[in-house]
C-alpha cells in the first residue's frame, strides 16, 4: 500500500512540471500569436518624430528575443521585452526594461476589432501609472488608437 503512494508522489510533480512547459510559450511566441510584431504608429504616413510620427516597432531578435524599438526622428532607442503574456480578456501585458531610462514599465494593449490597438495601462514598478484604463493619467484623454505599418 505505501508503494503505489510513493510512486503518485513521484508522478504529480513530474505531470505537474510537464503540464506548466507545454502551456508556458515564449516572449516571442506570445507576441507573435497575439499581432505585436511589427512597427506600429499613430499615423503611419508621417516621418518618425515625437509626435504621430513615433514609430513603435517589436521585432523578434536572435534567441527568441523580443526587441522594442522606438524612432523619434532625431533619437531612437533599442529597449528588451522581458515578458509578455495574453490576459484572459485578450490584453497583451508586457514588461519591458528601458535601458536609457534604467527602468523597467509594464504596460498593456487592447486589440482593437479594426485591427488598431491602444494601451490601457502604463505603470512603473512602484506602480506609479501614466495610462490607467486607457486614459492617461495626466488629463483624463483616452490614449489613441495606434496602426500596424506596413
């Protein structure tokens, strides 16, 4: 009787282990299934500047890599996506560490049935936010919709 306890012993961490890796996907796969890769802009006709014109672009980079990359025009700035990973409402929530700002946001997108998206959220990790509920924080405006480039 204690041999066949033993051996359930043995097996659940095992299943357990076997069930988290086979729902576990990576960064890039995450963002790749979710729509991100790509560059993205309010207004994708304008040259990259700090207004419509910032390009926002996620591109898989070598090792399964996720790289955020941001075109101001005059600057532009290379930053990694630690995580990303989809809510059970659809929201793609990433974080994503600065290295010009050394620090690290997490912020959420909504897909938008047009195929726009929006951030909802923006927060430091003090849990300070710039966009709360797809507003930000600063007036109360609801944060635009932004257009994949082609």
């Amino acid at each position: 009787m204690n041999r066949p306890f033993r051996r359930l012993a043995l097996a659940i961490p095992f299943l357990l282990t076997l069930t988290l890796s086979a729902s576990a996907e990576t960064v890039a796969e995450a963002a790749r299934a979710w729509g991100l890769i790509g560059a993205w802009s309010l207004d994708c006709s304008a040259a990259p500047d700090r207004g419509d014109g910032a390009v926002l672009a996620y591109q898989i980079a070598s090792g399964d890599r996720v790289v955020h990359r941001r075109n101001f025009g005059a600057t532009a700035d290379e930053s990694e996506v630690i995580t990303a990973k989809v809510s059970g409402d659809g929201m793609l929530n990433l974080r994503v560490f600065f290295p010009r700002l050394k620090q690290t946001r997490e912020y959420g997108f909504a897909m938008q049935p047009d195929g726009t998206m929006r951030a909802m959220y923006n927060r430091n990790r003090k849990g300070e936010y710039t966009i709360r509920d797809g507003k930000f924080t600063a007036n109360g405006n609801p944060t635009p919709s932004q257009h994949k480039c082609n």
